[in-house]
C-alpha cells in the first residue's frame, strides 16, 4: 500500500491459505478423467486474456449484464435502500460496482479478493475516486466461510448487500451453488440482500460460439493454464500438441471447456509423468446455464426469497436480487 492511503480507505489481510498448484494439478491429473480447476486459470497473462473475452463479439455476458445494471440501476437503488454495507466476493477490478455506486449511496463497501495486491491497487483507486465513500478492502477467499471484520459491526448500514455479478454462480455445481449462497445468507442475516448475475439458456450455437470466438482468445486463454504449469511446476506441455475444446452438454445444462490431447504422449510435471491417449482431455471449467424460474428455485433453496428479477430484450442474461428469509 502507499504512503498515501485516502482516510476513507481500509484494509484487513485474513491470510488466506496459498494453494498448493502442485499438488492440486498432480491429483487433478492422477483421475480417471483428468481435471484441473478453472481457479488456476488467473495468472497475469490469463487475467489479461479474460479481460479480451470479454471484449470478443461472441462473448455477450459481460456487455449485456452491464446494460442491464445501468438501465436498471435506479430500480435496483430503491429496493436496496441507501445506507446499506455492500460486499462484493472476487471483486477483482470492481469494474461492475462502479455502475451502482452513486445510485445505491451505500455505507461503506466491502471488495473481497484472494489477490492482495490487486485488491490494494483496485481499492486505493476506488477510493480516490469516490471520497465520499468508506472501502474496507478484505484479502481473504471467499469460498470458504466468511465473517466480517468486528470493525464493521460499528458501521450503521440499514442492511448487508452481497453483490455477486458476472455470473459466476455458473462455476459452481448447483449443489455447490446452493452451499455457496447459504453461506452468504448467514453472513447477511435477516433482511439481506443479494444482488446476483446469472447466465441464462439459450440457443445452444450461441452458447458454444461464446466459448469458442473466431479469434481464438478463449483457446489461448484455456491453453495458457499449461504454460503456467510449465513455468511455474517445471512442467514440459507441447502446447501445440493440445488443442481447446469447449461445447454445451445439454444433459448437464453447462458449457464445459476441455483440453484435448492430439496425440498420445507423456508430460512430466516436476518429477511426475503422466500418460495421455490421442483425444483425452482435461476438464478446466464449467458454466452452468439456468433459467429464471429454476435459479429462483435453487436460491430459495439456501434461504432467499424472490423479489425482482431484469433481463436484456434478448433473454440473454440475467440480474436477480433477492433476500434472506
């Protein structure tokens, strides 16, 4: 942090436990059929590929929820209320909250982030540009189960708001999703809210076209995961020996991305081998697809109640906002 913290500005570290690449790649590979978390995906390289995803014509998630916040953002301020404590879990940029801010006039705001150092850097320029505003930046993971810092206790909020967009609730089985939203239900207590994007079905072409741009940005996105490997376990991946495949599984209702070996090899990661056969792959991400009424479902599920949903004419996408029962 620099010497010149703006007096609205916070910070609280709880740590969070570095994960062991190594060994989650070795199991992840050791499976039957291999997998590797999409959660490695996000080095800096990576993290500048996904930022040109989102900038592809295919890709319409990213742009379509961002219409739909600010054309709704007035709407979405009178059902919240001013005055509340607004968390935002994986805040990264906080590129989305910057679309509500002057429309909510929360309390203070809370951007949650593994990164330490991104969270600093984000949260030092949020602050700066909105003054007004108390930011209580919180490194932490927020996968695991969360309590706010005592500090925050003092805080006069009318309510606790979890804003969650980018849908990636999607990332999570829907049994997971369930767990996952239960835990911000206990953490927001009776009247909260949540503010959520969810990805919504569609025309399977469309979904598969998301996945896979002409430009080829989500391939090397998904490939960069294997150059990581390489550079930081010592791994020895020929990178033009596998290939990005992503499609929609309607059995599942999600969009898996896979890389697929060409041929059959060995790679060796640090000093562990492992055999892949021509056309095997490894499972790097799901996106899981809902429609308004079965998300509703799965929310109320883990204790929220319904209160408004907005969709882009299209149908594309979704944003919801609920509360604790």
């Amino acid at each position: 942090m620099t010497t010149d913290t703006p007096s609205n500005l916070l910070f609280c570290d709880y740590h969070p436990t570095p994960t062991d690449f190594l060994a989650e790649v070795r199991s992840g590979l050791n499976l039957k059929n291999k997998q590797i978390s999409p959660k490695f995906f996000y080095d800096h390289r990576g993290s500048q590929l996904f930022e040109a995803i989102c900038e592809q014509p295919e890709y319409y998630q990213t742009r379509t929820e961002i219409e739909i916040l600010r054309h709704n953002k007035a709407e979405i301020a009178e059902l919240i209320g001013p005055d509340c404590l607004l968390i935002e879990p994986g805040s990264g940029n906080s590129q989305k909250v910057r679309i509500l801010l002057d429309a909510l006039n929360p309390k203070t705001y809370i951007p949650i982030d593994i990164s330490k150092q991104h969270l600093e850097q984000t949260a030092h320029t949020l602050a700066g540009e909105y003054p007004w505003l108390t930011i209580f930046s919180l490194c932490a993971d927020f996968t695991t189960p969360l309590a706010l810092p005592k500090a925050l206790s003092r805080e006069k909020a009318t309510r606790r708001v979890v804003f969650f967009p980018g849908s990636s609730i999607g990332n999570f089985e829907p049994r997971q999703a369930v767990l996952f939203m239960r835990g911000l239900a206990q953490l927001l207590g009776s009247g909260g809210g949540l503010l959520i994007g969810v990805d919504l079905e569609k025309d399977h072409d469309r979904l598969n076209a998301a996945y896979s741009d002409k430009k080829g940005v989500t391939a090397e996105f998904n490939l960069n995961l294997l150059r990581r490997i390489n550079r930081e376990l010592k791994g020895d991946f020929d990178l033009c020996q596998f290939q990005h495949c992503a499609f929609y599984n309607g059995s599942e209702q999600r969009i898996e991305m896979h890389l697929q070996s060409r041929i059959k090899q060995t790679v060796a990661i640090d000093s562990h081998r492992f055999d892949f056969n021509q056309g095997e792959r490894i499972h790097t991400e799901n996106s899981y697809k809902y429609s308004v009424e079965s998300f509703q479902g799965y929310a109320a599920e883990a204790g929220f109640s319904a209160v408004r949903s907005w969709t882009d004419p299209d149908r594309l996408f979704s944003v919801h906002y609920f509360k604790v029962n």
